[in-house]
C-alpha cells in the first residue's frame, strides 16, 4: 500500500506540474496565444448563438459559410463555459490544459502496461515537457490536443481487454472512438489507419503476435460502433469534406491550397527514414524487456509510428496535406523510445555499479585471510616485530575505509543508483534534445504565438459593440481569427493558402491579403504586377516573377513613386516634385474579355497631378506574354509650364547581366534562378546600375527636352529560368546563356501563349463583391493607404490596431 500511495504521488505532482506549467505559458500575458482559439470560440459562437444543429457551418470564419471544423471540442467547451460562467478565453486554456496534462497519464498508463513502471514514469515526466504537445496548446491546435489524450486512451483500453468483460469494454471503447471521430478529422484517420493496420496483421498471423483472431474482431468492433454512435454527425459531415476539403479527390477551387503546401510544408524522405527505425528498435527492446521479438503491443506501437510517418510522404502519390501535422501523432511513440533508452541504460549502469559494490566484500574477506597467512608466516625478530606494527597500522586504516565503504554500500543501493542515472539522463535529454522545452524555450515559443494584447482586445470590443452584427471585417490572418470568433462579427482572414484546407475559404483569403496589400492586382500566369495605388508610396507599379518552384511569386522590380522626381520649369523658374506629393484624380482598372469572359488584357490606370501638369500611369499585362508593359504620359496645364526631366529609381534583385544594347537592362538573381528585364521601348533614358548598395538599384535620366508633352514606355518581367549550375560560373558563361533569350525579347512581335489568365484584383469591386464594412488594420505603414484614400474612413485607433470604414456599402449600418 505504501509503495502504491508513492506512486501515485509522484504520478501526481508529475501531472500537476504538467497543468500548471502548460497554464502558465497560455496566460503569460493575460490572453491566450495562438490565433486558432479565436476559430475555436467562431464555432462555439456558431453553435450556441442561434442554436444551429449544422455543425459543419460557421457564421464568422472567412466571412461565414462552410466550415471542415469538427465540434467535438466546442461542444464540450460551450457546455463548460455555461456552467461555470468562465471568460470564454480562460475556460479553454483552462480546458486544454487539462487534457494536455493527461496526456501524461495515458502515456504512463500505456507504457507501463507495455513494458514496466519505471520506464511509465520517465515517459510521463518527457511528455510533460514536450515541446510539440506544448507547442501545439501555444498556437491553438485545441481539438487536436484532446484526440492526443483519447488515441493514447483507447489503445490503452484495447491492450487491457482482458481485464473487462465484454460490455464494459466495447462501451467504454467505443465512447472513446466516437469521441475521436467528433472532435478532429485528421486525428480520426489516424486513429483507424493504425487500428485497421493492427487488426490487419492480427488477422494475417495472429500467432506471430502472440494473440487471436478474435482480438483483432474486439479491437475493430469499437471503431465500428463508435462510428455508429456519431452517424448523424458523420451523415453530414462526409459529403462536405468530399466536396470542399482540398485533400478530397477532385475538389475544385484548391490548387492554390496544394501547391502552397507542397512548396512550403513537405517533409523530406531523409529527415523521416530516421524515425522508422525506431520500429526495429522496438523490435530489438521487447527481445530484451520480454523474451520475444514481436507480440501485439510492439505491433500496436509500429503501427502507431508507421502509419503518421508513411503519409508524410503522401505527396509521392498526390495526396496533398500539411505534412508537418503528422509529426504531433508519433510524439508519444518517439518519447516511449527515448524513455526506454533512459530506462535501459540506467538499468545498464545500475548493474555496472552492483557488480562494484560486491567487490569490496569480497576483497575484504580475500584480505583477512591473507593477513592470517601473513602473521603465522612471519617468524620472530627486529624486522617481524617491524612488520606487525605496520599491520596493526595498515588494519585500522582499512577499519575506517571498511566502515565508509560499509556506510556508501548501504546508501547506494540499486534504487538510488537507478534514480540518480535516471535523473542524469532525464536532465541531458530536457537540456540537449529539441523535442524537450526549457522554461525559457516556453516562453519563447508562448511569445512568438501571441496575438492578442490589450490594445488589440480593445479594438475587439469595441466592434462588438458599436457596429452591426451583419459588418463584414477584414484583418490579417492571425488577428482575423481572433475578431471573428471574439467580436462574433464575419471576418475576412488574410490565411496563406498552405493554412487552409475548405475551398470556399480561399478566394475570401485572397482577397482579405490582396486588400490589406495592394489596391490592384494582375496575374496573367506568367508575371504578376501590383500597384499600391495612388496614395500610399510603395509598390507603383511592383514586378514579380511566377517562380517554377514555388507558389509564393516574388518581388523583383519595384517602382516607388517617392523615387520618381518631375524636374520642370513654371515661368522660367526651375522647380521639382517627387511624385507621391501629386494629387491622384483618378484611380481604376480596366479589362478587355471574350465572349467566354476570360480576360484578354487588363490595364491599371492612375492620373496625378498639380496645378501645372497632369501625370498619367497606364500599367498593361496581355493574355499569353511574359511582360508588363507601363506606358507613362505627362501633359501639362499651363503654357508657361515646361518638363525639363524624369529622375527614376528602380529597385532591382540580384546583378546586371551584360548585353551590348542600351534598350534594355537585365538582371539575374542566382539566389532562386530568376532573370529580370527591363525594355525601353519608347524616350531611351540614361542608365545606371548601382550594384555596390543592396539591393541593386536601376538610375534611369529621361530628358524631356523642355517640351509641353512627354511619353515614355518600358517593358518589365521576370521569371524562372535554368538552375543548371554550369551557366554560372562566371560573367561570361551567364550573359552567353541569356544573350539569345535577351534578344528574343527585344523583338516586338511575340507570340503570345495560350495560358489563361490567374487572377485580377481591383479593391473597389472586391468589397463590393465581399460586403467588405470595415478593414481592421495592425500594420502602421499601411495606414495612409486608408487614410488618404475617400473611400475609407478611420473610425478607431488606439497603438495597435486602426479601424476603417468602408465607405459606400449597404451593410454597414451606424
């Protein structure tokens, strides 16, 4: 009983130290970190704000519509919130941190039942000081951290069955399973890919495993009774997952999905293979732990491993997910290993240090009969009676060393020396192995999550508060969450695609990121330009190449019009402005399209001006061609007005590539193997490339030669070209490889290419297309794009977060 009550204990504090700590690092800063727990509290504000029995929608994530959130979780949270009146934020801290602990005693419980205590016992100290369990509670992956308790659970239960009785069993189980299935899709498919392949095996050679057939059939009833128990969920929940979620087969609307996941979230063949020969390691453990090589709870352990490790590899044969979340299922596993390691070479030691201590016993009795010997031995006289005075001497010492001897042996005893190896071990793997979290490693992952502050929660309720219910918001992605789910308002989220697996979220996420951005947007999948507009100086126009590689272009031209200087004479006096101090007169974007409404051209359109000349900004992109072609006019308004010069700064990537043609300049940047080109195809300017400063900038002199008029045309693109290293390795070899691409492109009849056009953004008729009320903006040199632009008005600000109104829309009541 005592032993019992010791181990309960220390089970005990282990698990309370494993809620606490967790709890501590979500309320650091008074709000939980992490975006997705403002998700979480959209669906729990979907299910318990009208009573909606449609669990797969919810009315605030992405502007409000199909939802792929499982609501197990939320259910039982909202049921908890309106029990103990708890703050919505705190009642799921609370609650995930909970289940987050547990987690520790089901990894004790299964390990203990597997292999023995003592190696139970570390595992539950390394879970509870797991960074990705942790780390996971940090960012908000709430459902997910409660099947985390429940798989571990139920395989539990499942190796125990014959401790049950039939229904006890097939009950308890089958909650469990209808529990997982409830509450998070992905962890669900896990859970019955590892169960169907256990049960598989079980049924191929149940003697190799040292079970029945009949064990197999009681570890697969449950599943199929838990499925039954949720059917009404699941009747409703399976044909929108087949028809939105972009792992399905054949779902429309999710390439942007897929081919961000691909370009940002595979997990590379060498950084797994590692972790499947933790399966022979197991293997080789149970040989030494139980007398056999495999049994059924070493295949319950591989198929646990081996299952989440094969599917991160599914991109092999197209099918597409974030891979990364694979890695949170083989933790438990990947932890019972390293607590075995731990467990067995404390073992190892301890018996090392058992055969030691045996073996001053034994000197000590080898000696006295020695000193025995030696005393009958050694006759009479000087040197006799010399030597027995030596050997009283030497009999006290070795007395006194005995008795330290006596005392060290009785305290270190083969517990203590385990515990103290186990202990040494314990602290080299939380120090020195990343999976592990120091406290300082806590916090700094708890800060890195964090979103919400006060000034940001301010900015919250007083949305909720003073707009209507109906107002659709825009935010950033991490914000957004939180708005919609908190203020209980529509919110556009501005989501990377490879967050994101509902088709319906992604055009609503396109466009929160593309009006937080830019005004306008075009992307005639070849090259893709954005202009900033007219009131913020950034971006006017920005060139960037559509990379082979990856999904996310990049940025390489960029026209700034704080860097482009009109130098003109009004009445013989010289004067200069920059363009940004223009007024902007006229902003729109214009599209020419077939009769199929496929876009054949697009032009954005800018005119700025002042009292004396007018300035016209005409950006074009064609169907099928590589280049943007921006064609500038300057007319002025006075006859006493002359135009002297156009001063303009382009910033470039990479360095120049020699061509011996003044029309042009191009760049390369080896770095991601994209070439530049600038063509003059209208008022040759004076050129230079500072390549000293970084990044490179582009010096273009135009003279306008005094005259009342002035037009100027240049050419711009970028794109993916060859990453055969042995075109670069010197000047020489780079400008002979480009010399006939470059020459290709100066030629002014291109053939255009059948390639459709991607994508148009214009912000106008993007909030109208969305309902857009209200942008909530944190990023302060955004702000002038709002502020100067009428459309808009500010009506928030505090030192986070600026709120404006769309002005114009027809659901933005007050």
């Amino acid at each position: 009983m005592l032993k019992a009550n010791r181990t309960y204990v220390l089970l005990l504090l282990i698990f309370t130290f494993s809620f606490l700590y967790r709890l501590l690092l979500m309320l650091w800063s008074n709000f939980p970190s992490g975006a997705d727990i403002g998700l979480h509290n959209s669906v729990i504000h979907s299910i318990t704000g009208s009573g909606n029995t449609n669990f797969m929608h919810n009315n605030y994530q992405m502007g409000g519509g199909t939802s792929l959130t499982f609501p197990g979780y939320h259910i039982f949270a909202s049921t908890i919130m309106i029990m103990t009146g708890f703050t919505e934020y705190i009642a799921q801290a609370v609650i995930v941190a909970l289940f987050s602990s547990l987690i520790v005693l089901c990894a004790y419980l299964i390990t203990r039942s597997i292999w023995s205590e003592s190696a139970g016992f570390i595992v539950a100290f390394l879970v509870a000081i797991s960074r990705f369990d942790v780390e996971m509670t940090l960012w908000g992956g709430y459902p997910n951290v409660i099947t985390l308790m429940l798989i571990p659970l139920t395989f539990y239960m499942f190796l125990q069955k014959d401790r049950f009785t039939k229904v006890p069993f097939l009950v308890s189980t089958s909650i469990l399973a209808g529990s997982i299935f409830l509450t998070h899709s992905l962890s669900a498919g896990i859970f019955v890919g590892v169960t169907v392949l256990t049960v598989l095996l079980i049924f191929i050679s149940p003697k190799t495993f040292g079970t029945t057939r009949k064990t197999g059939f009681y570890w697969l009833l449950p599943v199929v009774l838990g499925v039954v128990l949720v059917a009404p969920f699941l009747m409703q929940a399976v044909p929108t997952y087949l028809s939105d979620n972009s792992s399905a087969p054949n779902v429309p609307g999710v390439k942007d999905i897929n081919f961000a996941i691909l370009s940002t979230r595979i997990l590379p063949l060498e950084f797994v293979f590692p972790l499947f020969l933790i399966i022979v390691a197991f293997v080789l453990f149970s040989r030494a732990y139980k007398g056999r090589f495999v049994s059924l709870p070493i295949l319950l352990l591989s198929a646990w491993l081996f299952v989440p490790l094969f599917l991160t590899q599914g991109y092999l044969w197209g099918f597409i997910i974030d891979y990364n979340r694979f890695l949170y299922f083989i933790i438990l596993p990947v932890m019972i290993f390293i607590a075995l390691l731990i467990d067995h070479g404390s073992s190892f030691v301890t018996k090392i240090v058992d055969f030691y201590r045996s073996l001053p016993a034994e000197f000590k009795r080898a000696k006295q009969t020695h000193s025995q010997k030696t005393l009958v031995d050694s006759g009479s006289g000087v040197f006799a009676k010399i030597n027995r005075t030596w050997k009283i001497k030497a009999e006290k010492n070795e007395k006194t060393l005995s008795k330290k001897i006596d005392w060290l042996s009785a305290h270190l005893t083969h517990r203590t020396v385990y515990a103290v190896f186990a202990l040494f071990f314990l602290v080299f793997s939380f120090v020195f192995i990343p999976i592990f979290l120091t406290p300082m490693e806590g916090h700094n992952i708890q800060s890195f999550y964090q979103v919400m502050n006060n000034p940001g929660w301010e900015a919250i309720q007083w949305a909720k508060q003073n707009t209507p219910a109906n107002a659709t918001f825009v935010s950033d992605a991490l914000y957004g969450w939180w708005f919609g789910g908190f203020a209980q308002r529509p919110t556009l989220s501005a989501v990377d695609p490879q967050y994101l697996t509902s088709a319906r979220e992604v055009d609503p996420a396109m466009n929160a990121t593309n009006l937080l951005d830019t005004d306008y947007l075009i992307d005639n999948g070849l090259v893709q330009v954005r202009d900033d507009g007219g009131y913020i100086a950034r971006h006017n126009p920005e060139i960037l190449a559509t990379l082979n590689w990856t999904y996310f272009p990049y940025s390489f031209f960029t026209f700034d019009s704080n860097d482009i200087q009109i130098v003109y004479t009004v009445n013989g006096n010289l004067t200069s402005v920059m363009l940004d101090q223009l007024t902007v007169k006229q902003m729109q974007m214009q599209k020419i399209t077939d009769e199929n409404n496929s876009v054949l051209q697009a032009t954005v359109s800018i005119v700025r001006g002042n009292d004396y000349f007018n300035y016209t900004q005409l950006t074009t992109v064609l169907k099928g061609l590589p280049f943007v072609n921006t064609t500038t006019t300057i007319d002025v308004a006075d006859s006493g007005v002359s135009l002297n010069l156009l001063l303009m700064t382009v910033e470039g990537k990479g360095y120049q590539v020699s061509y011996p043609d003044i029309r042009t300049v191009c760049m390369m940047d080896e770095g991601v193997k994209a070439f530049g080109q600038l063509i003059f195809n209208l008022n040759q300017p004076k050129v230079h490339v500072r390549e000293e400063v970084s990044p490179p900038l582009i010096e273009l002199q135009y003279d306008l030669k005094g005259k009342s008029q002035a037009k100027l045309e240049i050419s711009a693109s970028a794109y993916s070209v060859t990453d055969d290293l042995q075109y670069y390795t010197n000047p020489t070899t780079v400008a002979n490889h480009f010399a006939p691409m470059i020459t290709a492109n100066l030629n002014a009849n291109q053939t255009p290419t059948d390639t459709p056009f991607k994508q148009t953004f214009d912000y106008q008729a993007e909030m109208q297309n969305h309902s857009v009320s209200y942008i909530a903006c944190r990023v302060l040199e955004m702000y002038p794009k709002f502020l100067r632009d009428p459309s808009f008005s500010l009506v928030f600000i505090n030192s986070e977060v600026a709120i404006f109104k769309a002005n114009g829309n027809l659901n933005q009541d007050g």
